[in-house]
C-alpha cells in the first residue's frame, strides 16, 4: 500500500457507501448511482462519489441523474488522512468498473476493513474474502446493496474484523519483501548468478 497509515479505528459506523476513484464512464458510476437509487435503503443511508473527474460530460450528465437525489454526492478527491477517516467510518466500499486490474481502491478499503461491493470479473488474486461480488446486471447490484443494508452492526465488525486480518496479512511490509526477495532469489539462481 502506497500511502501512510494512519488507521483511524473509528467505532462508529455510517449509513453510506462510498467509492474512490475516477469519475469516468469505464467505471460504471451511473450503474452504481441507479442501483443504489434501486435498493431503496431510504434518506438515512449515503451515497458518496469521491472522484477526479477525468470526464466532464459524464460527470455532467451524472450530476443531472442525482440532482433529486439528496443522499447521493459528487465531491472532489480525498487522500490521506481524510481519505482513510471516511474509509474507516463507512459501510462499505463500492467499485463496478467494466473492467480492473487488481484496484488499489479494494486492496486500500480491505486494509482498513471496509467490505466491497465489485463486479465479479475485476481481478481479485486472495481477495474475495474481502468483497461482495457481483454482475453489472441491474438487478443483481440491486440486490446486493440491499443485502450489505441489511447486516447487523455486529455482523459488519466481524466482517470489519476478518477482511483486516485477511488484507493485512498479504499487504504488510513484512510479506511483500519475501515475496520479492522469494522472486528476486529465483531469477538469481536461473540466470546464474546465486
């Protein structure tokens, strides 16, 4: 993970989902705004769009679809220590692209135990533990939001629980350089040189 830690370890948890990322239409925004606006969840849960807008016309036409909307916003990006604050104090983390690479949104949001809602074909490697996967059907991404709607608290602190131990495991300083070392000690002895 690329950034200072600062782990807030907020107790309290908020009604909202949020996403990180470019407001771009490769990243499915206005499917994640319809199907939030789809679950129904009522005023008391938040949608909150935290993005570089890297296209003026989708984030236009976005604007217009939430304009009614008052539990759905559009607000500039966040880094640091803000970022991990909010990271740290949402329900969840959504993240529907057509398509990723391994998102560091993902590996950021299990880092401080935040679940993830994500398209099933977004690659994940030892992360699934950590998300709520599903198709970019309407109805399906629909359902799901519901479905994370309706964990106990309880039930989202032992989530919270599991995806940190999961996510810092694989992500620490400690298991990374083994595993460049372990990498770094094969090309050696292949090429010779060990």
């Amino acid at each position: 993970i690329p950034f200072e830690i600062f782990d807030a370890n907020v107790k309290n948890k908020l009604k909202q989902i949020i996403y990180f990322g470019r407001i771009h239409p490769h990243k499915n925004i206005e499917l994640l705004i319809e199907g939030f606006i789809n679950a129904k969840l009522g005023t008391e849960w938040k949608l909150k769009i935290y993005g570089i807008r890297d296209d003026e016309k989708y984030f236009d036409r976005l604007q217009k679809i939430i304009k009614n909307y008052d539990n759905i916003n559009i607000y500039e990006p966040v880094f640091g220590k803000e970022r991990q604050n909010i990271m740290s104090s949402s329900w969840a983390n959504i993240l529907v692209s057509k398509s990723e690479v391994l998102s560091l949104s993902i590996l950021e949001s299990s880092y401080f135990g935040l679940p993830s809602i994500t398209n099933k074909s977004i690659e994940l490697n030892e992360f699934k533990e950590c998300v709520v996967l599903t198709s970019l059907n309407i109805n399906e991404l629909t359902n799901k939001i519901q479905d994370i709607s309706r964990w106990s608290f309880e039930d989202r602190l032992e989530r919270e629980k599991k995806i940190k131990s999961i996510a810092r495991a694989k992500i620490s300083i400690l298991t990374t350089s083994q595993s460049y070392l372990s990498f770094y000690n094969e090309i050696t002895d292949y090429v010779g040189l060990g």
